[in-house]
C-alpha cells in the first residue's frame, strides 16, 4: 500500500490484509510504502506487524515502485490505504493468478460487473473520466479492462519486472496496463465494490483535470498511431482532395477551386506528412529504446525501405519539386521577368514549393530513422 498521511484508515486497511490472508490460508506480508507522511502512519504500520519501506522519492509511482521492489512475494497485490477498497476481496485476486494469469485488475464501473457505493466516486469521474479513458485503453490498446483506473489490482512479481515502468505519478497504473496489454499478457478482470473514502483529515490526493490530462497524455504518447499518424493521414487526405478540385479548376455549388485552394491544400499536406513522419520516428524510438514492444510492421517497412531506397525516392520527388519551381522562374522569363498571372504562375510555384519541401523532410526522417537503428543494434 502507497501510504502519504492515512492515519485514519490505515490500520483498517492492513486489518482487513491480515485478516483476509489467514482466513484464506495465504501465505504473506503487509508491506506499507511511505511517501514522507508526518502524521504517524509509519509507526502505526510496524505497530501492527506490517512492514515499513521509506521511500524519499515523492509521487504514486514512485511509493508504489519502491514497495513493490521490496516485496518478497510471487505475488503483489496493490491499492490504496485510504479504505476505499475492501482487502477482503484479495483471494479473489490470487485465485486468478494461482490460474496463471499474469495481471488481474480490480473494476469498480458497472460495465465490469462492480459497485460503486453512494459517495464514493465523483460524478464526472465515474460517468465521464473513467470509463473515456477505459475505452481508449481497450481500443488503441486491446486492453482487456473496463477501469482503468482502478488502483487495486494483482500481478506476479515476473511480470511487473518484464514492464520495466518508468512513469512517478499517477500514471504508474496506465503504464502497467498499457505495457501489460502491449506485451500480450494474460489478464483478467475481477469486479469489485468501491467504498467511500474514509478519510477525515485530508482531501483525497486525485486531481481531476490535472490527472486527468496527465492520462491522455500518457495514452496519446503511447500511441504514436493516435497521436500523428492518424491526425496525419487526414491533414494528407484532405490536401489531396484540395488538389483534385483545384488542379482542374473545379467550380462546385457556385465555388471556383484554384490557387488558393492549392495553397490551403499544399498547407494540410506539408503539416499532415509531418505529423506522419512523427508518427514513424516515434514508433521506432519508442521500439528501440523498449517503450514499446516491436512492432512487425514497423519491422517489414525497414527492411524494404533501406535508407538508400528511402534517400533515392525522396531526392526524386525533391527533384520535381525543384523542377517546377525552375518552370515558374522560366515561364517569368518569357514575360521579361515582369507582372506575372498569379494564378497561373501559382499553379507551378505552389506543388513545387510543396514536393520540395517533402522531399527534404523525407532526406531528414531517413537518417533519423537510420540513427535509431543504429542505437537499437
């Protein structure tokens, strides 16, 4: 249990531990990990046998890292000191993981089959925030929850060594599942009823916006495809269907697409290929540096698209990017280089500056690329 200041439910929490684990013959200890409280909770905890790890680094994560590090069990089962889950539900979890899986997660929501108790879930949370982030989890991840939220949940201890978490703060629950689900290991999902919170002398720690942010951020970095690539291929789509109504000078319900819609379009596409090539290097950083688990994928476009191949197609479209804009400087010539049509002229000048410019992000994504595998190697 993560402990900051709860020395008003405390004993409850590791009473009902105790009690849970004799009553069911399992074989465990209580391990307290204390954020810096000041309130007396540590002596609390060694008063009723449990064991005390101090840990200086502040943050959920970080109390739940150094705990879980010091546990001497097969098995960890994890949640909060604050009474708001009852620990007499932990054989529960065990029996889960005694059937070989390697993550079982606690769900409070109603769509999970759990209860939540008048009073103990906040409105927005628990019609909004919580079952929103539940479904990214389980759409951009596969995970195979309904709480995403949900800080009470059991692992094996090997499995939580593959993840190799990283995050301090409250993200620390979503990068297990995340990397859980990721990784392809086996979990399973345990309803449960939430309580209110039984504390007296202090607001809980959750934030809403706050936390809530720092989640979709942690859901979007770790989904480099929702983060760019997608956004990017609709910015490319939409440029392209620019350039099919305005290099034909399309006139629909009255509009005439010419070059200014050439200009808007070459906008979206420069912008969305960007976004498309973020998407790439961050996938491939986020492999390289273990984030992220390989990706097939990503494996098969590498080895097909080597950086000389990659370098060859890039310079060829630089290359006509280049040639067009040498047309528009030509086509001024003819004209003694005076007063131009600007909306003819433009009709060069604008796909020539738009190739040129893919051209040269390309160049720079294939040695970025090529950098990052020299590391993975």
């Amino acid at each position: 249990m993560p402990c900051l200041n709860e020395v008003d439910t405390l004993a409850t929490c590791i009473r009902k531990v105790q009690t849970a684990m004799a009553e069911h013959r399992i074989s465990g200890e209580v391990v307290i990990a204390d954020n810096g409280s000041t309130d007396g909770s540590p002596a609390i905890a060694a008063s009723m046998g449990a064991r005390v790890i101090h840990v200086e680094a502040r943050g959920y994560g970080s109390a739940l890292t150094g705990g879980i590090a010091a546990a001497r069990g097969r098995y960890v089962l994890m949640g909060d000191a604050d009474d708001s889950y009852d620990f007499a539900e932990l054989p529960r979890f065990v029996e889960k993981l005694r059937e070989g899986h390697d993550l079982v997660q606690g769900c409070r929501l109603e769509s999970g089959g759990g209860r939540i108790l008048p009073g103990a879930m906040p409105f927005l949370h628990r019609r909004w925030g919580n079952p929103m982030f539940s479904s990214a989890a389980r759409s951009w991840f596969g995970a195979p929850i309904h709480d995403v939220y949900c800080g009470m949940r059991a692992f094996t201890k090997d499995h939580y060594a593959s993840l190799d978490q990283r995050c301090t703060g409250m993200e620390f629950a979503t990068e297990m599942i995340v990397k859980s689900s990721l990784g392809g290991a086996r979990m399973a999902e345990v309803p449960i009823t939430l309580h209110p919170d039984g504390r007296q002398s202090h607001a809980p720690h959750l934030r809403t916006f706050r936390d809530g942010w720092r989640t979709l951020r942690f859901l979007l970095v770790y989904s480099p495809r929702w983060l760019f690539l997608m956004p990017g291929l609709l910015l490319i789509t939409v440029g392209l269907v620019g350039y099919a109504l305005a290099l034909p000078r399309v006139t629909a319900l009255g509009v005439a697409f010419d070059a200014h819609t050439l200009l808007f379009a070459s906008l979206s596409i420069i912008c969305g290929y960007q976004a498309a090539l973020f998407g790439l290097l961050s996938k491939v950083f986020a492999v390289s540096e273990g984030l992220l688990p390989p990706d097939p994928r990503i494996q098969r476009l590498t080895r097909r698209l080597t950086l000389e191949r990659a370098l060859a197609i890039a310079i060829l479209v630089m290359v006509l990017g280049v040639l067009l804009l040498l047309l528009a400087v030509l086509q001024w010539g003819s004209r003694d280089f005076g007063r131009l049509d600007y909306a003819d002229t433009m009709r060069l000048v604008i796909p020539g500056v738009t190739l040129t410019a893919l051209g040269f992000q390309s160049i720079l994504a294939a040695f970025f690329i090529s950098v990052l595998a020299l590391a993975r190697r």
